[in-house]
C-alpha cells in the first residue's frame, strides 16, 4: 500500500482520510511483523492483541522503544541486511540496533525527499554540512547522525563537510561554498549542539561576517545540552540571525528507530506528522490517549519500517498535540511541541550524547 502514500503530497490527508489509509497499512504490517518476528509475536500475545478490535490507529499495540536495546528485533533474514544503524548512547550505555534491508532503505530516503521537498522545493540544493567526514566512516554500520546525513545525501549536491576531522571549523572551505553560492538558496544541516558549539561560537571569533541569508537551517536534537546553557529555541534562533542573517529555520523531531518519517518545523515553528507518520500523546499513568493540549508521552507510529517491527513505538520523550488540520501555514496533520527527555529516561539524543562527551 505504500505506492498510495507515495501518489499524494505528504501533508494532503485530512483527519479521517489519513486515519482510514494508515490504519489499515499499520494493521498488515502488524500481521507481518507478528510472522515474521518472533519476540514480537510474544509481545502481541502477551498484551493480547486482536486484530478485530483495531478501529483506528491508535488501537495498535505501542511496543516500547527501548526494547530494541535489548533485543536483535528484525522481520527478515539476517542475509537481507542491508545496513545497520544505532542509536546514540554514553559510554556504556546499550544502544538501539535497527536492521534494514534495501526495500525499507529506499523507503525511507523517498519519503524523506517528499517531507522536505515540500519546505523547500524539489530542486536539488547545495549542502554545507555542520560535521565531520568521519561520522560515514562505515557505511553499511552507523549512529542516527550518519543516517541523517546520508538521508539528506538524496536531497542536495555539492554537499560539503565545514568540520575537519577535530571538529575545528574549516573556515577556508565555508568562505569558498559561500562564495560559490552567492545569492542562492542552499541548505545547511547539522545537529543543534554541533551547529552551536562548532559553528555559532567559532563564527563569533571571527573579523568578517558571512551571508547566509538564504540559507535553510536543519537542525534536530540536542536542545537538552543548550537549554541547560540557558539557550533557548527563540534565544538559538535570534543569534543566528544576528550572527549570519539566517531567517529560513527547519528543526525536525525523529529517531532512528523510525528513519524517514521526521517531523519536521513549518513556517509557524510547529513540528507536523506528514500521511506517511502519526502521533498520540498517552497518559503516564495509564497509557489512555491523550486530547490536544493535553501533556504526556510520545507514541509515534510509521507506515515505513518493514524489516523491523517499528511501525508502533512507545518513545521516552514528553510533548503535546497542538492542533490537527488547522495549521496557519496550511498543511494537514497533527503538529506538536516537545518538552524533552521524560525523567529518568537515559540520555539518547545524537546531539545530546556528543554533547555529554564534550563537557
């Protein structure tokens, strides 16, 4: 069924057209799963699943996403892997293993350049990288940093990493990218404590200022570390703008354990689920759905993971649903805030994890 996601932009579906498309992808591939996986198969037993009684999407089992650090969870055989990723962890601390295979990895790039093709348009844009090289060192196994780097890979051209391999910045090759694209419209990425730490304070020390007026900022995770600084997404922002002239900003909420469905930040600085995700907020003391406005945790749901069972998951982070369908900026679909990590919950964010390393 993923072709009739594929056919509409991704935020076209209302309330009852996307609860109707979704929940019927989301019930086979629970029937999939439960085949072809047999820890998950437990699971649904143990929680008592009945296909029968799924109305709406939020009626299928959230499976806790830290069980993927304690398990190898896959839905196809271990030859059909085509790359491993991991979710970042402290020093050790257990990390996420997610097993993809080619069909589920082209998936995810598709739908990441229909997300983002619909913010800043389908042409193909130059990408000045907030990281290092190494972060790719190997391919076929790497963090949620490297994925989303490689995501973006599909999306742009002439992609440059600014940070050399200590993490100083190349000021050299940024002067000549920007020189090159004067005057155009480009995408900059990088995770936020990286874009901070390693850009925003190295950009300071200089003499000369940089016009990155029509630049897209990316970023995603690590506003724990900056918050903690006293550094808000407002206070991250202005400076920006004061410091390079950024005004085009797109924050993205999403995890490794779904690659390809982000939320990502729209003009009225609302992070929106697109046709191909879904969000509901449950109560901690009972796990009821949550209404809007209502402060809970996360539960995200994907019609993307096919060779794992990651289509229903229980996250560890706190927020709210904002609205649904009513958006000023016109695109449909929920669209929430996040508070950050829920208390207790172990530190897990890419950014946030280099950024304990680096105090």
């Amino acid at each position: 069924m993923i072709e009739d996601f594929y056919k509409l932009e991704p935020y076209a579906l209302d309330k009852e057209q996307k609860n109707a498309l979704i929940t019927k992808e989301l019930k086979e591939l629970t029937k999939f799963h439960k085949e072809h996986c047999t820890h998950y198969a437990n699971f649904l037993e143990a929680v008592g699943y009945d296909a029968e009684k799924v109305k709406k999407a939020s009626d299928i089992p959230f499976f806790p996403v830290r069980l993927f650090k304690d398990y190898e969870l896959l839905s196809i055989d271990k030859k059909d892997v085509f790359k491993t990723m991991t979710s970042s962890g402290t020093t050790g601390q257990a990390v996420s293993k997610i097993f993809v295979d080619k069909e589920t990895a082209i998936m995810q790039q598709k739908v990441m350049v229909k997300i983002l093709s619909n913010y800043w348009g389908s042409k193909r844009l130059p990408l000045l990288v907030i990281d290092t090289p190494a972060v790719l060192k190997d391919r076929r196994t790497f963090s949620a940093r490297g994925a989303a780097i490689l995501g973006l890979n599909v999306v742009a051209r002439d992609m440059l990493y600014v940070l050399n391999d200590d993490m100083t910045l190349n000021v050299e090759a940024l002067r000549t990218f920007l020189e090159k694209y004067k005057g155009q419209r480009f995408i900059i990425f990088g995770f936020t404590f990286l874009v901070w730490q390693h850009f925003y304070t190295e950009l300071l020390k200089l003499d000369e200022k940089f016009d990155m007026s029509e630049a897209f900022l990316m970023t995603g995770g690590g506003w724990k570390k900056l918050e903690s600084e006293k550094v808000s997404r407002e206070e991250f922002k202005k400076r920006m703008t004061e410091t390079c002239g950024i005004v085009h900003f797109l924050d993205h909420y999403g995890m490794v354990e779904q690659t390809g469905c982000i939320y990502a930040e729209c003009e009225c600085g609302h992070l929106h689920a697109s046709n191909y995700s879904d969000v509901f907020i449950r109560d901690p003391k009972d796990f009821s759905p949550l209404g809007i406005g209502e402060r809970g945790i996360i539960q995200v749901v994907s019609v993307l993971p096919h060779s794992y069972p990651g289509h229903a998951l229980l996250t560890e982070d706190e927020g709210m649903i904002l609205g649904e369908d009513d958006c000023p900026c016109g695109r449909n679909g929920k669209y929430i805030q996040i508070f950050g990590r829920l208390k207790n919950a172990e530190i897990r964010g890419c950014s946030d994890t280099y950024a304990d390393k680096f105090r």
